[in-house]
C-alpha cells in the first residue's frame, strides 16, 4: 500500500513540475520592433502597404524578412526603400528554440533612419 501511494506521489509532483515549466515558458518569447526614422520628423509611413503614422514609428514585427518601407511628406521626395530584417545570432536555427522557450522576453530591435530630399 504504501509503495503504491509514494509512486501517486511522484507521478503527481513529476506532472505538476511539468505543467509548470510548461506555464513558466510560455510567457516569454522575442518581441521584434522595427524604429523608422526619417529627418525632418512627421513623414507618412507605410511598411508592405500598411500604414503605421508619422515618423518617429515604432513598428512590431514577427519574422525576419523582407520589409518595403514607403515614406512620403508634403514638399520632400518619397522615399521607397527595400530592408531585409536579418535576424540575430540567437534568433537562428539551432538558438531560436532557446530564445523562444525563456520565461521572459527577449527584444530584438532594428533602426532605420531616412534622410528625406526636398522637391525643387
């Protein structure tokens, strides 16, 4: 009786152990921001199409890709600019796991600055 009741209990703290660990990783993860830039300050921005505002932006991201970043302001030329988001050195296979399961987040930014030209 009494070895079925220590193997109940080590079979209920080994699953609350896991469940956890389980909880305790899932909090975390890498938060991606991109921070566009652009001088003068106020330029409309738009990345893959989508609009974000005004220059400064912080823009969040999931993946590390290819990113079309369109800027535009009344008076300076457009600007349309093509930016592959390389990952960092833990972001890649086989760290990313690692990164990915820690109990807190990890931040990965990236910063473009444009210089807009004004119109003649």
């Amino acid at each position: 009786m009494k070895s079925t009741s220590k193997t109940f209990r080590v079979m209920a703290l080994s699953s609350l152990a896991i469940v956890s660990l389980s909880l305790l990783t899932a909090c975390g993860g890498v938060r991606r921001t991109a921070y566009i830039c652009s001088a003068p300050a106020g330029a409309e921005c738009r990345v893959n199409g989508v609009y974000y505002g005004k220059t400064p932006v912080a823009m969040p991201y999931l993946w590390n890709w290819y990113y079309e970043i369109n800027l535009s302001k009344e008076g300076y030329q457009p600007v349309k600019d093509m930016k592959f988001f390389k990952p960092a050195f833990y972001n890649q296979i086989p760290f990313d796991f690692v990164t990915e399961s820690l109990p807190f987040p990890v931040r990965e930014t990236k910063e473009l600055n444009y210089s807009l030209t004004p119109t003649k």
